[in-house]
C-alpha cells in the first residue's frame, strides 16, 4: 500500500519543491583533512547498519499505546474536555498525537538527508564532504525506519507541519554553504536528538525504544560534525556576518519551539484547537518537553561561537539559557552508551533463548 493511503489529510502534492541557491564546490585536495573529522568519518563507516536486521520489527505493538506513556503525558489530560472521552477516543488521540509526533521525525530525516547531499555540494572541504556523504546514507536509513513504524505499527501518517516546512525552506533555499549545517546540523538535528531522547528514556515500549535509540546513536555524530566544522569556520567571520547567523538562530529556534505542538491533530479530530494548545503551553509535561528540547542546541550554539546578546535574550525568554552549561561530549557519549548496551542485552536474551531451546531439544530428545 502506498504511504499515500496512510495519510490523514492531504500531504500536498506529489513533491514539495524548494528551490535551491549556492554554487557546487570541487576541491581537488584528497589527502589533507582535520584529524578529529576525518576519525569522526571512520566512526560513520565502521557505525553503519541495517534498519531490517538490527531492529526486531517482529515485536507487537499496540497503535493506541505505542509508546506506553501515563495519561498525564497528554496536554488535555484532567480538561474538562479530557474527562469526557471514552477509552476508546482516548486511545485513538493517543494514537494520533504519536503518529504526529513520529512524522514530524520523519520528513525531518528526509530533510535532513536533502541537507547531508547539498552539504556534499556546497561545502568547500573534502574531509566534510567525505563526513556528510556517510550522513546522507544514515538519514536515509532513518526515514526507512520512521516510516515502516508509522506504516506498519501506527497504520497513519501526518503531513508536514508548517514550522518545520519553514525551517527546512529557509535552510535549503539560503545560498551561504554554511546555512545548511546550522539549520540542519546544530538546530533541527539538535531539536532531534533531543526530543528522541525523551522518548526514549521515558518510553518502556520496546520497539520504539529500539528505533530512538539507534537512530540517536547516528544523530550523536552529526550534531559533532556541524560542531566541528562550524566553530572553525565562524572563527572567522566578521561581526556582521556572525550577528546574521545569530539572527537565524533565534528565529529558527522560535520557530522549533513551536512545532511540537500538534495542532494539526486538534483540528483534525474536531478539538478546540485554541484551547488545546492553551493546554500544550500550560501542561506541566510539556513545559518540561520543551525545556529539553533544547538541551543539545543551547550549549552547541555557544560552542561555535553565536553567543551574542540577540542569542542570549532569546534563549533568556526561552527559559534554556540555563542550558549553555550542560556538557554535550557527555550527552553524546550517553546516547551511543544506550545503543550498544540495548544491543547487548538484546544479544544475551536471545543467547538465553538459544540455550532454552537447546535444553529443551535434548530433553524430548531423552524421551
């Protein structure tokens, strides 16, 4: 069945085009390269795997549970609205809110495999270019993954959400080569990681928590490599062009602190739509989503030297300035800690089982 079936309103045509500003870049020097990207690009080849074997899609999922979160979880949740729902409408919100959320990381990834090829375009240097070609490779596997659990395991699937078209609009279609990292590397990758790792921390599904946690265990890498080409490169840029760069930080942060917000799930189960993003300002859960969405884009922000003050006072506003502190190596070495220990203990559970079965085979055997 093609994914078209799946949506819940029209996905808006067959393509979406964006127009495309900026020069391809050749670079004729192979051999040279920054030591700590080009390691970061041996991580990225020796990293790779396959969506089909190393994810149990065998495991049941419920579509109305999927992630087997507590009620309060829901903005409405304790409304007046909320009260009058049946278990089986509160299910089907469940159902609807995560499928949401889920195709909001999926064309995600699919905008950011668009961005990994315009930065194998654009970027001046070879050893980034050899990084974002690995980088498109893991976004593709990404959005296979994405869809196959919103196909398979959710059975519908949300258009994109206009905060997000925006970003990615204003990201692609900016000729400076350096655009595409900050908007896609540091801001949507950032936002990403961060919001795959509340849910992967916070769900007890065992499925989705095996596709969050893998997909973090790439994101981790991207997130170091916009880092490391960035704060070399605004190193080096005028005042002028910096305090650009900031300009687009701060928008595009406003812009992402508003797309997890669902209103197309409102409207589209014939909600008040007002009242219920009232609810997402004001629910405690939220305000606590929110806050950590910012967690790696905050302290990656500083760190490659957009601090200014327009940046400080947005995030100020935000209520994450407080955030700049945190230490991103450490939350980037906890992500690829929680991949490869689900991988082990995976590992030694079907090692467990191997052995029952062995045990089991030798005893009717006896018989």
């Amino acid at each position: 069945m093609s994914t078209y079936g799946h949506y819940v309103m029209p996905a808006g045509g067959s393509t979406w085009d964006v127009p495309m500003a900026g020069a391809a870049r050749f670079s004729w020097e192979y051999d040279e390269g920054r030591a700590r990207l080009l390691d970061l690009y041996q991580k990225g080849k020796d990293r790779q795997w396959d969506a089909a074997t190393r994810i149990d899609w065998s495991v049941e999922v419920d579509p109305h549970r999927a992630l087997e979160l507590p009620d309060d979880t829901i903005p409405i949740h304790g409304l007046p609205v909320w009260e009058k729902l049946s278990e089986r409408e509160r299910g089907e919100l469940s159902r609807h809110l995560t499928s949401w959320q889920f195709s909001q990381f999926l064309h995600g990834e699919q905008g950011a495999m668009i961005c990994s090829a315009r930065i194998v375009e654009s970027v001046p240097d070879m050893d980034a270019k050899f990084y974002a070609a690995t980088q498109a490779i893991d976004e593709a596997r990404h959005a296979e993954t994405y869809a196959r659990f919103l196909t398979e395991k959710i059975g519908i699937v949300y258009p994109i959400n206009p905060e997000l078209r925006s970003l990615l609009d204003s990201t692609l279609g900016d000729s400076r080569w350096d655009i595409p990292y900050l908007g896609m590397q540091v801001l949507i990758e950032g936002l990403a990681l961060a919001a795959f790792g509340v849910l992967r921390d916070a769900t007890s599904a065992a499925l989705p928590k095996q596709i969050l946690a893998y997909v973090m265990q790439d994101e981790a890498r991207h997130v170091a490599f916009g880092r490391l080409v960035l704060r070399d490169y605004y190193a080096q840029l005028s005042s002028r062009e910096r305090a650009e760069r900031e300009e687009f930080v701060v928008e595009s942060c406003w812009l992402m602190r508003d797309r997890l917000r669902g209103a197309e799930v409102w409207d589209n189960l014939g909600f008040d739509v007002a009242a219920c993003l009232a609810a997402v300002e004001t629910s405690s859960y939220m305000r606590v989503f929110r806050k950590l969405l910012f967690s790696r884009i905050v302290p990656c922000v500083r760190d490659i030297g957009l601090w200014g003050e327009k940046v400080r006072d947005a995030y100020a506003r935000m209520g994450v300035l407080d955030l700049a502190g945190l230490d991103l190596a450490e939350l980037m070495n906890g992500d690829e800690a929680v991949a490869d220990s689900l991988d082990r203990a995976r590992a030694e559970e079907a090692e467990l089982a191997a052995r029952k079965r062995q045990v089991e085979q030798t005893i009717a055997a006896a018989f």
